[in-house]
C-alpha cells in the first residue's frame, strides 16, 4: 500500500506529494506545529541541551518552563509533564488508586483509557456510550455498599465531535459518597473554554473530584502529555524515572502555551471557523453534526461511500480523513469522513469544500 507523503507542517494549505492541498486533516487546530515561534525554540533548546537529559534523574530547566507555563494556563499550583498524551489516563487511574473502588467507562472510550484501567488493577465496568440513564442503572447494578466509583470518558470523542454528558454524569455521581469524574481531555486542551483549559472548564464543571489529562502534541503544536492540578495531587499521580520528552519538543511546547495565553483572539477565530463549517453540513443534510465550538465533525450516514468521496476530493486538492468503520472509536456504520477545522482556514476554503462535498454527495 502506497502512502501519500506529508511534505509540509499542518496547516490550512499543505503539501502532500508535492501538491498543494487545502487540509482538513488531523488535529493542528491552530496550525502551530509550522508556527516560527515554536521552531525557533525547538532549536534553541536542541543547540543548547541536546537531545534530552535521557531520564529526568534531575530538574531541568526546559521540562520546568514547560510544567510553569501549564500551571499558568489551567491557573493551577502544579503541573505534571509526560513522555506522551497516551499516559494520562493510566496517571490518573493508578495515582487516584487509593480513592476510589470501580472504574465505569464509557464503552466508546479512547484506547488509552482502557488501557490506563487494566493497570489500575480495579474492578472495571464498561456503560452505554454517552449514555446518563445507562451510566445510573450500572452504578446501581454494579456499585456494592460503600464502593465508591470512577467514572471515566472521553471529554470530546475523536471521530465524532461530539462532548460527553459530563454535566449529567456529575450529577448521578452526587449520589455517591467520594465519587470521581476523570476525563481524556486529548482534543479539548486548548480548544474547549474561554481559557482553553478543556470540557471541564467549558461545562462549569472544574472543582472537587473532577480531572481531566490533556495533550501538548495536538492543538498546540508541541508534544508530551500534561495533567494538572494542586501540589498535593501533581505528587500523587506524577511518573517517576521516565525518559522525558525531547527538549526541542519541550521547548517548543511552553512556547505554545505562553502563545495561547497572550492571543487568546486565536480561540474565538477557530470557533467562529467550526460553527461555520458545522452549519454548513447540516444545511446540506448531516444533522447529526452538533452545533458546538468543537474543531471538527464526521459526515456518515445517508448510504453514501465515503472511502470515494474521500478519493474524489483529494483528486480536487482538499484532504479529508476517511475512517472505515471499525478503524477507529466511535466509527459509525458505513464508515465516515472526519473534517477537522483550523482557525487558519478562510472563509473560502470552507465554501469551496462545503461546495465540492454537495456536487459530489
């Protein structure tokens, strides 16, 4: 199988096998993985440092900016930095041990959040995706007395877009004593919020019992994994003796968030983009597509074949994502097109996809 080669950084014209394509691919949501900013960094710290210290024996000054600057941003005491994203889950699942008895997950659930359960070494209950009734009914079926629960999710699920019900999960857990709410907060981190602190902020739902771990490598363009919280709970979860991310990347990430912080404006351009593109689609009849600032959106559905409409537009020079169905979570039935949006796209490379999907459907 022959895979086209992706000869530029991310961003809302790309180069792919020496074409120029309009990108509606992946998760660059502000197309910062190119930014000038981030690379000079990366290569300030590369020359400086090297590589990497290998194993983060001792403090370094570029993994601190990085866990400084994350502080900063989700206006927390602390911040823990990991090798990878993919890490968070079993951070916050086996740190949070000694506080909870069962974990309950929605069935739909990234890879990594299984398998951040199964390290756990806790009893583990799947429920109905996205589902407050079937989350209740297995609480009360599953839960013995005095047990307190875990419930864990996806806080956006990557194929669809769609948020989880955190709000009504939140309240079925207060009927129980020391309930946990724990959230993969992969594409909300940066995006979600007036702060860009993800779906607990957006949702109201920051305080006691709630946590979420977040990303460095999708929105903002860096790389490694990041939870944050208070001093006492940073010591709790954080990983100890890993080999730590490469400096450049490192470095590269405290400048992206430092970026966020200062331009907050770039939030508001993506948002405007999403709910757009969003109205668009549903215009043309995907109404499933939910009316949210989430950066992207999959059109399924309706018996079309979207593997060939995936192929007929990347003939036009516009890359879209076709996942068939069982390639990915929460893929529906008959496969879909995932579109992601940048809040560097025009106005006119929207209309001009917008347009191509129709004639084509």
């Amino acid at each position: 199988m022959v895979m086209s080669l992706m000869q530029s950084p991310p961003a809302a014209k790309t180069l792919i096998d020496g074409t120029e394509f309009d990108y509606f691919c992946g998760t660059g949501y502000f197309a910062l993985h190119g930014h000038p900013d981030l690379i000079d960094a990366a290569c300030q710290a590369t020359q400086q440092y090297g590589l990497g210290p290998a194993t983060r024996t001792f403090d370094h000054p570029v993994l601190l900016a990085v866990e400084t600057q994350a502080a900063r941003f989700f206006d927390t005491d602390a911040a823990h930095y990991y090798v990878s994203g993919y890490l968070g889950n079993t951070l916050l699942l086996k740190g949070l041990a000694p506080d909870y008895d069962v974990i309950l997950i929605d069935s739909e659930s990234h890879y990594s959040v299984f398998d951040g359960a199964a390290a756990s070494g806790k009893p583990t209950v799947r429920f109905a995706h996205a589902d407050p009734d079937a989350l209740r009914d297995t609480l009360r079926a599953t839960l013995k007395p005095g047990q307190r629960p875990l419930v864990i999710t996806d806080g956006i699920f990557p194929t669809s877009g769609r948020i989880a019900p955190l709000p009504a999960y939140h309240q079925i857990l207060k009927d129980y004593d020391q309930a946990l709410l724990c959230v993969d907060d992969a594409h909300a981190t940066g995006v979600l919020g007036e702060k860009g602190q993800g779906t607990l902020e957006y949702l109201g739902l920051q305080g006691e019992g709630c946590y979420s771990s977040g990303t460095l490598s999708k929105a903002l363009g860096g790389f490694g994994g990041i939870i944050a919280g208070s001093d006492s709970f940073i010591k709790k979860i954080a990983l100890k003796g890993a080999s730590p991310v490469p400096l450049g990347a490192a470095a590269a990430s405290a400048t992206a968030l430092s970026l966020l912080m200062q331009q907050p404006h770039l939030r508001q351009t993506l948002w405007d983009n999403a709910r757009y593109a969003k109205a668009a689609f549903r215009t043309m009849g995907f109404t499933d597509i939910p009316d949210t600032p989430v950066p992207f959106f999959c059109l399924s559905g309706g018996g079309l074949d979207y593997k060939t409409l995936q192929e007929e537009l990347h003939k036009q020079g516009r890359a879209v994502l076709y996942i068939p169905e069982g390639g990915y979570t929460e893929v529906p039935a008959g496969g879909a097109i995932r579109i992601a949006i940048f809040s560097t796209h025009t106005r006119a490379q929207i209309d001009c996809l917008v347009a191509a999907v129709s004639v084509l459907i």
